[in-house]
C-alpha cells in the first residue's frame, strides 16, 4: 500500500481532462487531491468517479478553484452553502474529506494520520509596510488580482479572513484533539508557511496564498510531511526535519502532456520516524 498526492489537476481544461483517462488502476494505493480538481461544482462528480474507481481511498481539501460560484447563475450556491455541496459530492464517492474523521494510514515505516484541512486565506502574506486594507491596491501595482475577488464568496462570513480565522481555530482544535505523539501527514491547498508563497513570476500573489495562522504548525502537530498545491511550483523543501511538498500538476502549458499525468503522481515523502 503506497500514498500518493496530487493537485491542481483542473479539470475544467479538456485537455487535463481527455489525460486523467490515461491514469493507470493502483487499487491497493491511497491518493490525497490537495485541491483545484475543478471550477465550482462542475465536473466534480465525474472527477471522483473517475479517480475512486483507480484508487482504494481518496483523500481530498478543496482549493480556491472549487469554491468558484460564476457570475450570471441566480440560485447558485456560494460560501459555505457551496463548500457544504461540495461535501455531499465527494461522501457521495467514499472521498474522505476535512469534515469527515480523519484517518490512519498504515504506512510502512509506522502509522501516521492524515489530516486534510480547509483553512483558506487572509492576505497576511505580505510585506510588513502593507497593511491589511491595502493589500487589494497594492497587489494591482502589478496588476496582480486573483479571480478569487470576483468569483469566491464568503457568505455568510463577512469577508474570506473571517472565514480563514473560523477555520483555522476549528482546525487547530480538531488537531490539538489528537494524541500529541501521533504523527501527521497535513494536507492544505494552500502552503502553511509564508516562505513558501514566493512566486517569481507573480510576486504580489501571495496574499491570496495562506495565513500566518499556521506558522509552525508542523511542529505543533507533529507533522512528518505536508502537503499543498496551488502555487503550480512543484517541490521539495524541508523545515526543521519535516518535507513540505507541492505536488501540482497544473494547466496544460504547465506540465509534458507526453509523459502523462501518471508521472506527476507524487509518492508522498514522510521524515524519519522520531524514537
């Protein structure tokens, strides 16, 4: 039995579509999708269906791209009505989701929990001469909006840092809950640490990449891997002995679409386990 992570597939692309087909069956494997599977409810259905057929369990975080409700559709569900939709899909498939208990995977070297988590944003990832209600203005100076101000609500929360702030206490209880010595694997869209969010091509992205609230919680929870995507910038970086990885996949401009989508599969790495 092995763990696999994967993310971004955004499959709301035909292109990364029509691929996902060519996924092989690994039906003793597990796979976390940290996220940005689809646009909105859209296609979510067909993806789960697509993927629990290969895979034992799924394990899945909603991203940003998932909270998308599109202009112009009176009735459709946002904020935390769309977020609750998008639950009852994924129970609809078996896909353990950050509502559900979280589960132990047997992994080889020693059982670890994993933890998916749906924590969000509050623009605190940014420079310290920026303040909070300024971070919007700022970020257009480099003509760097996220669609996210367009098309992800907040509802009923008053704005999306209520939101991430409601979360991440829930989160952090619903962690702090379990056995300090039992360790974790933690899977987020977004990066748990600022460091993470540096992105050459758009640097004033980063408000809309994570929260300051979750600094160092991988030694707070006894992490011995995180996982994450959004930022398309796959990799390998380790803080304090624990592997943070981003395992995008991405749109298709992004990734070999001769090698496939089964060699961006990333086989999830956890750090030594501690005596």
């Amino acid at each position: 039995m092995r763990l696999w992570a994967l993310s971004d597939l955004h499959l709301t692309n035909p292109v990364n579509r029509d691929a996902l087909g060519t996924l092989p069956t690994r039906p003793d494997d597990w796979l976390v999708l940290a996220g940005d599977l689809v646009d909105g409810l859209d296609q979510l259905d067909w993806c789960f269906h697509a993927l629990a057929k290969r895979f034992r369990q799924l394990v899945w975080v909603p991203g940003n791209h998932e909270l998308w409700s599109r202009p112009g559709r009176p009735g459709e569900p946002r904020g935390v009505e769309l977020y609750e939709k998008l639950i009852e899909i994924a129970r609809c498939h078996g896909v353990i989701t950050p509502e559900d208990p979280y589960p132990v995977f047997p992994h080889p070297t020693g059982n670890v929990l994993i933890a998916p988590l749906f924590l969000l944003y509050d623009y605190s990832f940014r420079p310290s001469s920026v303040r909070a209600h300024e971070v919007i203005a700022w970020a257009r100076q480099d003509d760097t909006v996220c669609s996210d101000e367009y098309l992800l609500h907040p509802d009923p929360f008053p704005d999306r840092a209520a939101w991430c702030a409601a979360l991440c206490s829930e989160a952090a209880a619903r962690l702090e809950a379990y056995p300090a010595d039992l360790p974790k694997v933690l899977v987020n869209h977004f990066p748990l640490e600022e460091e993470h969010a540096v992105l050459p091509r758009a640097p004033r992205f980063a408000p809309w990449c994570g929260t300051r609230r979750t600094r160092g919680w991988h030694k707070r929870f006894n992490a011995r891997a995180v996982i994450f995507g959004h930022l398309h910038m796959r990799g390998i970086s380790w803080i304090d002995g624990v592997p943070f990885q981003e395992v995008s996949l991405g749109y298709p401009s992004q990734w070999n679409r001769g090698r496939g989508i089964e060699a961006y599969l990333h086989e999830v790495i956890l750090a030594p386990a501690r005596d």
